[in-house]
C-alpha cells in the first residue's frame, strides 16, 4: 500500500509575449498537484501536476508536467509544465515561487513563468498569483486530500 497526498491550487495572472511587453493578456492555471508516494517524496521531492491553462487568445486546455519542492536549502518551488497552444504547437511553461521568509505571504502566493516554444525559446512572461480574494490558500488545505493505493500509483 502506499501513501500519497493530492491537492489543487487555481492562479491568475497575466502573460505578454517578449516580443509586445505592453500587450498583457490573462492568464489561468487550475491544477491538481499529486503526490502518488510520501516515501519517494522524501527522496525526490517532486509532485505530478495536470489541471487546465487558459491564456487569453493564445491556449486554453490540458497541462501536465511536475513541481519540485525545493524548500529547504534552496527556498523555491520550480514548475515545469506542457501544453498545447490555439495553434497546434507544443509549449512549455517554467517557473518558480521564489520562498522569501522575510515576505512569506507574497513569495508563497507568487509564480513568475515563461513560456517556451518546442525549440526552446523564451516566447512569452507570465506572472500568476493565487487568488487571495477568493481564500486561495484556504481553499488548498480544504482541498488535501491523502491518497492509498494497494501496489500502484494515486
């Protein structure tokens, strides 16, 4: 049996393509952040992402990829995540939320991103935070859940 945990986090934001800085457009990310085994979790300190991005004329769908947990030592939380755009091509979104003890409630809410395209260019920025209007923080620990399943993956 093994033990695993799942969580969801929404953001919102704005993107710009490097190109047009002055052109901000929204920008939405809704995901599930599973994490299928605590005991490879303490090894790896990787969670499995998939939710849904909505970047406004640009893409709106399916995402996947992983976050890392780099809190101790490295005070960041990298996100690494694909998707397909409005156009057919592949993209990659990087980012992090850069953990700042001295300013904890803004860092931890914060992810800068870019987006890259499949030759891995940066093409575009993004900025997102989660929506402390709406209790974001409160609504992730509402939504922890623990996971167990006999012999397989959450």
């Amino acid at each position: 049996m093994k033990l695993g945990c799942l969580y969801r986090e929404t953001m919102s934001g704005t993107f710009y393509p490097l190109g047009a800085p002055s052109t901000e457009r929204p920008m939405r990310l809704s995901v599930n952040v599973r994490i299928p085994n605590v005991v490879d979790f303490v090894r790896e300190r990787r969670g499995i992402i998939d939710g849904q991005i909505a970047m406004d004329g640009f893409a709106e769908g399916p995402i996947d990829g992983t976050i890392r947990f780099g809190v101790l030592g490295e005070y960041r939380l990298p996100y690494e995540l694909g998707f397909t755009a409005d156009d057919g091509e592949e993209y990659r979104l990087r980012g992090q939320r850069n953990l700042n003890l001295l300013s904890l409630r803004d860092s931890v809410t914060t992810l800068v991103a870019s987006v890259y395209d499949k030759a891995g260019r940066e093409v575009m920025r993004a900025n997102l935070r989660l929506d402390e209007g709406r209790g974001e923080l409160k609504q992730i620990v509402r939504s922890f859940r623990l996971t167990y399943v006999a012999g397989g993956v959450a």
